[in-house]
C-alpha cells in the first residue's frame, strides 16, 4: 500500500520538517516516540522555537533527529555533539541549546566532554538515547551494554556498563533524571523541566532497538520490549540535590533471558546554580 504522506496531517507538523517524512528509524525504534516528546517538551516551555531554540546531533541513529526539526539543527561529527553546543552557547548566550543524541556518541568517543560540560555549568540540556548498543553500524557493543547482553562484538561477556545517572551526579549536572521511552506521556514535562534549569540538564532516556538490539537479547517484537520498560520501572524517591544517591540505587538491571528486570527512574537532581 502506497502513502501519500503530503496529504497526513499532524498536530506537530509545523515543528517538524515534513519534506523529510517518513523518517528513516527502524519499525519498533523508540527515537520517533523521544522525538515527539521532545518537541512537546519545546512547546511547553512557549518559548519561540524558531529564533530561541538550537537542537544539536551528533553520529549514530539518534543523529538524524536534528534533521526532522523546523527550528534551528546541526548533525555534528562523532562524539563532538557536546563541544559544537558549547561554541553556539558562548557564542550566542540567549539561545537555548538542545544536545540529543545516543549512548555510542555521548559517552564512548564523547564522554570526556560530557564530563566536563557538567563540570563548566554551560547552559545546554542533554538528552541521551540510551538503547546500549551501535544500533547503525551493526550492533556492536556501547558504554552502557550489559554485561552479560549479547551484540556482535560481546557474544558471551561484556565490562560492566556506564551507569549514566551516577555519571552525571558525579559530573556535577544541575539536573538529572531518567525514564523511558514508554513514559511518553510524563516525558514532555520532564523535558520542559530540564529545558528550563539554568546549568547543564541530562535525561538518561531508555529505549528500544528492536531491530538490532532486541532480537539478539530476547525482545521478540517491539511492544514487548515497552511492556518490559513499564514493568521494570521503579520511582525512586530523592532529596532535590540528589545528595543521599548511591549507585545501587540508580544502577538499571538486565538479564540476558528476562530483559530489563529493574529501572529506576524519576528526577534525582533539581538544582540552579
């Protein structure tokens, strides 16, 4: 069956670049559902997207988000995504900068800058595509595989994972949280709180990679995968500076046979500095 896609109509088309519609995530991907949610994010805080806003890639899946936005977008090279925002933020201090990226550019290549950019309080927010695997290059191995998940690279065992959150609490960013891609509903206001804390603002966004991820570690079809993510959620209660945190208490859990066994999620650092 043939689509014409001129004639869809979407409550969000005059914020996305519709001559680049259909996008070209994999049936299942979670990035077309973190798109929406970050553009809803965006509305809420009524802010003139056009003039006020900057959406920052860099490489990997989640890299080709930039180019669906009709506000202001650069697709940077690997891993490079933090420092290009850095030189629009100090170059034009009034814009609001918006990292969104993937798990393989933000924190393999990139991590280094990510460290550093919570360090510097920079003004950015920085939302992570985590689904801990190279979902474009074939499937290989992330800093945030698991390590007894299965990818082209890790057949058997893989190092233990980044845990991202605790990452990002030790970095010294104003704003922490995580949640799902299945929190579609709970994930605009989030996203709308992380926009407006002065300082660096990160997202640790849990997602599905159906196609290359899940087929290797037990996700027969993509709504299993979603089931999954709302079944192992779990809320954690935190003091606003997050200062009580210790990994075991943000560290996400994974069994090769079962899939995510434990999520914790909400928002463990609200802070203007």
């Amino acid at each position: 069956m043939e689509i014409d896609f001129s004639k869809l109509g979407h409550n969000l088309e005059d914020k996305l670049t519709s001559k680049m519609l259909p996008h070209i995530w994999c049936s299942g991907c979670s990035l077309g559902t973190n798109l929406q949610s970050l553009v809803r994010g965006a509305v809420m805080t009524g802010m003139d997207m056009d003039k006020e806003m900057v959406m920052i890639s860099g490489i990997g899946c989640t890299g080709r988000a930039s180019g669906y936005v009709e506000f202001d977008g650069f697709h940077t090279t690997h891993g490079r995504a933090i420092p290009f925002a850095s030189g629009v933020k100090t170059g034009n201090p009034n814009l609001e900068v918006i990292v969104f990226s993937g798990d393989g550019d933000l924190f393999s290549i990139g991590g280094n800058h990510f460290i550093h950019a919570a360090r510097r309080k920079l003004d950015m927010t920085i939302i992570c595509t985590n689904n801990s695997v190279y979902g474009l290059t074939g499937g290989q191995a992330s800093p945030t595989t698991f390590e007894y998940s299965t990818t082209t690279t890790t057949i058997d065992h893989n190092l233990r994972p980044f845990n991202l959150v605790d990452l990002a609490l030790g970095a010294g960013a104003d704003f922490v949280a995580r949640y799902t891609s299945a929190h579609f509903k709970i994930l605009p206001r989030i996203i709308k709180q992380a926009i407006e804390t002065d300082g660096v603002a990160f997202i640790d966004l849990i997602s599905g990679c159906p196609a290359i991820y899940g087929k290797r570690n037990g996700y027969p079809t993509a709504d299993y995968m979603v089931k999954n993510f709302l079944e192992a959620s779990v809320e954690i209660e935190v003091k606003e500076d997050g200062s009580h945190l210790l990994s075991e208490n943000t560290r996400v859990e994974f069994d090769r046979t079962k899939g995510y066994t434990k999520i914790p999620i909400g928002v463990f650092r609200r802070q203007h500095r």
